[in-house]
C-alpha cells in the first residue's frame, strides 16, 4: 500500500479522496492545509477519509508520495522540503514554476534527495506529443484559455471591467506563459504545463478569455514543428466547488499516483 500525503484539501483534493475511496493500493494518509484551515478540512473530510491525520506540514517519516493540489505557495512551502527528504512529489500547481529560479530549485532538491518531481498534464492534453515534438524541434507553440466570465473573479481580469456585465467574448490576457501563470495562479497553471513541455514560459504565446457564450473551460493549443503540426481543443467541465478548476485535473492527478504502483503504466 502506498502510504500518500496530500497538499491541499479544496475542489480537486476533496474530489481526489471521493476517487480514491477503497483504492487497495493507495491510501492518503495525512492532508497539509495551512494553520487557519485545520477546522475546515477536519470537517470536509470527516465522512470522505476518517482517521486520515490533519496537518499543517507533510510527516517527516512514513510517506512514500507527496501529491501537490494546493496553490503556487506550496510548492515551496511543503515540496522542496519533501523532495530534499527524498519524498517523490505529484505537482499540480505548475504555474508555481514560473516564479525566477523555482524550477531550477525543484530539479535541485530532488536531486538531493535522490528523487523525483512530476508536473502533471492536468487539466490540458496531448502534453506527451509536445514533449515528444521538442526533441525534434518546435516552430511555435500558442495556447488560448477560454472560460466564462465568473471562473475569471479574483483575478486581475476584473481591473477595468465588470465580469458579470460581459456580453462578448473579452480578451483579458495576451503574452508569454511566464506572465500568464503569474498573473493568474489559479487559472493559466495549464500555459505553464504547455510552456514547460514546449517551447517554455517565455517563447510560448498566451491568450486568456472570458466568455460568456461557454459554460466550460475551454482550452486551445496550437502547435507547429519539425513533427508536422496540431490543434487540441479541450472543452472541461469545471469542478462544481471550483468553476476555474477543470474535473480532468482531479482524473489526471489520480492516474498520475496509480501509474506510481500499476505494474502496467498508461
Ligand atoms: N495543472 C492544472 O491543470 C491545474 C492546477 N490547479 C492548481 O491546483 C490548485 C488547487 O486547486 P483547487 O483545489 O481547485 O483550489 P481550492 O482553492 O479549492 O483548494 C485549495 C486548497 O489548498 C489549501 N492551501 C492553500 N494554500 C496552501 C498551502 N500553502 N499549503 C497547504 N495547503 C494550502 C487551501 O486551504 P484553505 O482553504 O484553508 O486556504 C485549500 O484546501 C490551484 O490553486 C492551482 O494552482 C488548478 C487547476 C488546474
Ligand atoms: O482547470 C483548468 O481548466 C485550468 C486551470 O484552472 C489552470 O490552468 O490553472
């Protein structure tokens, strides 16, 4: 049985312990929230995972995988650390990678600790043909987000404009992934992951939307190469307790633990 931690317990974590029940090889058995979020995640989680311990940072002993699904400053806060100690980490938070120097620390505890970290696909596709694509060479890679108005609240779409009075398609963002998964941490995690596979955060062109004409998250990626070319479009129901949060990021983040103990990886 391997014995797993989990950074966050929000939209995808809750779901993620929803899948996972009964599961008779993975068993999550701590969950790190911060301090202030002790109470509410006892609460959450009291009929999904009981006896699952509650804590403010990952055990130093008895955890064999380290699963990410909490926000950029975890990374730092609980994954360094675990890798260092020689714990494997799961990252959802890829946008995380596109703070100055970040991605080189990951690569640099895990080394330390004789580990690895893994960014996964999340909420995004086809990240195994760009990665495959680069070695080959890359011309251009773009992604285009597209969600409707309410999954952009809390951002800085909101600077300038009324979210809730949109009656057409707005552009809110256009640059290089780095600045889009800065901007927006909760919402353009999937352009680093594009970025990161691809042509990276600072050649990888970025387009952010707010739509009213969708109800999903829609997600555009465009590439072209050595490989020849492709158009994915990926159009994600959002978590009911997170509209930014796409459904796939939870399934992506569970295939990426039972591929850690599958004897047959897909
Ligand atoms: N790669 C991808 O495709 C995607 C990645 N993501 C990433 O996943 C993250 C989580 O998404 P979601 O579950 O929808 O978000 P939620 O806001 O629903 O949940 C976040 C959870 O993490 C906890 N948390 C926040 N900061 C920390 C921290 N520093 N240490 C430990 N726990 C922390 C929160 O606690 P509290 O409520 O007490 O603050 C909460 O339990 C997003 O912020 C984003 O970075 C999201 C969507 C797609
Ligand atoms: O879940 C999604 O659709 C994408 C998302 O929020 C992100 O990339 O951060």
């Amino acid at each position: 049985m391997m014995r797993v931690a989990l950074i966050g317990c929000g939209a995808i974590g809750t779901s993620m312990l929803e899948l996972l029940k009964g599961d008779k090889t993975l068993a999550v058995v701590a969950i790190v929230v911060p301090d202030f979020g002790l109470a509410a995640a006892r609460k959450a989680v009291a009929s999904l995972a009981p006896g699952v311990e509650i804590v403010t940072s990952v055990p130093q002993a008895g955890i064999d995988l380290v699963v990410e699904a909490a926000g950029h400053a975890a990374i730092e806060e609980h994954v360094l650390p675990a890798l260092k100690r020689g714990t494997p980490c799961i990252v959802a938070s890829v946008g995380a990678l596109s703070a100055a120097g970040l991605a080189e620390q990951l690569e640099q505890a895990a080394s330390e600790g004789h580990t690895q970290v893994q960014l996964i696909a999340g909420a995004i596709g086809a990240i195994d043909a760009l990665a495959a694509a680069r070695a080959g060479g890359l011309d251009a890679v773009r992604y285009t987000g597209r969600k409707p108005p309410h999954a952009w609240s809390g951002t800085p779409a909101e600077q300038g404009r009324d979210l809730g009075a949109l009656t057409l398609e707005t552009i809110i963002f256009e640059g290089s992934a780095r600045e889009a998964a800065s901007l927006y941490p909760k919402n353009a995690n999937v352009a680093a992951t594009v970025s990161l596979a691809g042509l990276g955060l600072d050649l990888t062109r970025v387009r952010l939307i707010a739509d009213p004409a969708v109800t999903e998250n829609v997600h555009v990626v465009e590439a072209e190469g050595a490989f020849g070319s492709f158009e994915l479009t990926m159009r994600n129901k959002a978590l009911a307790a997170n509209p930014k949060t796409s459904a796939l990021t939870v399934y992506s983040a569970v295939r990426a633990m039972r591929n850690r103990v599958a004897h047959m990886a897909i």
